[in-house]
C-alpha cells in the first residue's frame, strides 16, 4: 500500500515485549478452526509449485505449521484471473484477493471504494485461476462494522465465491464478527498496523506503531487476534523492531509489509514486486521485475510492427 511517510522511527517501547507476554492463545494447542484443503487440493496444482512452497497446497492450519517449523511464509495480491494462473504454477504459500484492488485495478485513491459486490467479483476471477493456491479475500470497508449479521452476510458472499479465508482490519469493536467467523469454520486473518481502510483517521498512509501508546495498542491487538481465533496477521506499515516484538510471543505468524524481517511471512502487491507502477514506490515495496519497462517495450515492438507492415506477417495470416 502506498505510504507518504517516510520519518525515521524510533524504537519500540520496552514494555511492548512484556504486554505481550501473556499471549496465550487456545489455538497452541487447538488446530485454527476453519476449512482444510478440501475445495481446491489437487485441482491444476503444478507439480513444480507444490514442491517449493511450504506445504503442498496450503491451509491455515499451514499457515500456523509453517510457524511452529519456522518456515517462511510467501503472500502475494492478486486481482484477475490471468495473473491468478500464473501464481498457481509458482510455490508461492497465499494469495490475497486485497480490497487494494479498489487502487491498483480501478485507479481510486484509497480502498474504500471496494465494496463486497466488487471483491466478489475478483474472488471469483480469482479463485477460477489459482487452482490449488490458498486464497483470502478482504473484506472492504465497514462490511463487518454494521453488527453480527452483515458481517457474516459479507464473508459468506466472499467464501461461496470461493474464498478459503477472509482478511479484515482492525479487532476492537467487531470481535463478535471475528468469534462467529471462527466458530462457523472461516478461517479469520487479521490486519493491524497501518490499515488502509483508516487512511482518513491518519491524515494518510502513514507508519503506525511509532510511539509507545500506539505501539503498545498494536501489540494488544495482535495478542487480542490470537485470542479470538485468528490464523494470521498482516502487520502493515509498522517498525521493524516492533513487527519482530508483536511476532515473537505470537503462536499464529504474521505476514509483513513494510513490516521488517521479524515477521514470520512476507506479503506484496502483485504490481508492486512486477514493478509495473513507475510513478509511486513505497521503500519497502521492491520491484523484483522492471515490469513496466517490459510492457512499455513490448508495446512499443507491436506498434513498429504494425506501422512498418511487417506485422502480421503471413504466417500470422489465414489462408
Ligand atoms: O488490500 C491489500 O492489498 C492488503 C495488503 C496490502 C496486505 O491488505
């Protein structure tokens, strides 16, 4: 997600670690609640694939396995269908059908802008691409602040398009949500740190988690999470020092961005790590392809090609 602040941050206080340190959860001992693999396993799962990832085709039960085995877990956005079957011959462990797409697909200035009509449309695309893959939809903004019954209304829209779990922001105020979620088998990840969805309360996408109350509140959400029966959290946009303090003690990891390398998984926009967006970049968000320079080049060859006649050549033709 896009962060305009870019001040240095200073340590996080040193009672966030003892906060955190009652962080018991039921779920050390008691498997995450929610569906295995049953849906998608096996269906056009690439053999390749299913030999890099962390676990053949992942779960959130994976997920807290991969934390207990100390493997790392890989997470990525994704929209569309075309780019979904791309990701299910790669090893990576998740996708997150992020309400980001508001911004990277529809060109809006924050994700408010997704409603559940919008994610259940991507999730679908989603879901008919990523055979095999783990998939997580958000849920958009305020689709589970308006009591018990929509918010379960929201998520059985997102999992009957064929989500495996469900992502949404914040905990205090909604925890009844997240507790009937749990109970009713749907895998809940969590979102703390920066979450987008309050980008009107920070003035911007800001860092979270710099100050002592803040980074105190973070680490009581995270441990508040736990406690409610949440498989994952994303923690978006916070110190690295802090990231790494929230995970320890956790029993269910976190997958960062622009979180550190204290977190137990790593998440990017698909766009981002393609590098397809030339005029913003956030520091943490490297570009692993110049993705826009390949379009850009690739476009530039077709309309040369058609310009100068050589394109479709008659190979390219029918008889
Ligand atoms: O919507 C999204 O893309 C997200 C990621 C940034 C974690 O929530």
């Amino acid at each position: 997600m896009p962060n305009n602040d870019a001040s240095p941050s200073p340590p996080p206080p040193a009672d966030v670690a003892q906060a955190l340190v009652p962080a018991v959860s039921r779920l050390v001992s008691t498997p995450v609640s929610g569906r295995d693999t049953v849906s998608k396993a096996g269906v056009g799962k690439s053999a390749d694939a299913a030999g890099k990832s962390a676990c053949a085709t992942c779960s959130a039960r994976d997920f807290l396995r991969a934390k207990t085995e100390r493997r790392k877990l890989s997470m990525v956005t994704c929209y569309d269908y075309t780019f979904a079957r791309l990701l299910s011959k790669s090893a990576i462990d998740g996708i997150l059908v992020g309400d980001s797409a508001a911004m990277v697909m529809h060109g809006h200035a924050s994700t408010l802008s997704a409603s559940v009509e919008v994610m259940r449309l991507h999730t679908e695309a989603v879901v008919r691409g990523a055979a095999g893959k783990f998939v997580v939809a958000d849920m958009p903004f305020l689709s589970f602040r308006k009591g018990l019954a929509a918010g379960l209304d929201a998520a059985h829209v997102l999992m009957t398009a064929g989500a495996n779990a469900v992502k949404l922001e914040g905990v205090d105020g909604h925890e009844d949500v997240i507790q009937r979620l749990v109970q009713s088998g749907i895998p809940v990840m969590g979102h703390l740190g920066m979450q987008p969805q309050s980008v009107h309360a920070y003035g911007g996408f800001r860092v979270q988690g710099r100050d002592d109350d803040s980074a105190r509140e973070t680490a009581r959400q995270a441990m508040a999470l736990e406690e409610l029966g949440a498989f994952a959290i994303v923690l978006e946009c916070v110190p690295a020092d802090l990231a790494r303090q929230i995970t320890e003690p956790l029993r269910i990891p976190t997958i960062g961005i622009g979180a550190g390398a204290g977190c137990d998984g790593q998440i990017l926009v698909l766009q981002d790590l393609l590098g397809m967006n030339t005029d913003f970049r956030p520091k943490f968000a490297r570009p692993f392809l110049d993705g826009a320079r390949c379009v850009l080049d690739a476009v530039a060859q077709f309309d040369e090609a058609v310009k100068a006649g050589t394109f479709p050549a008659t190979e390219e033709s029918y008889s």
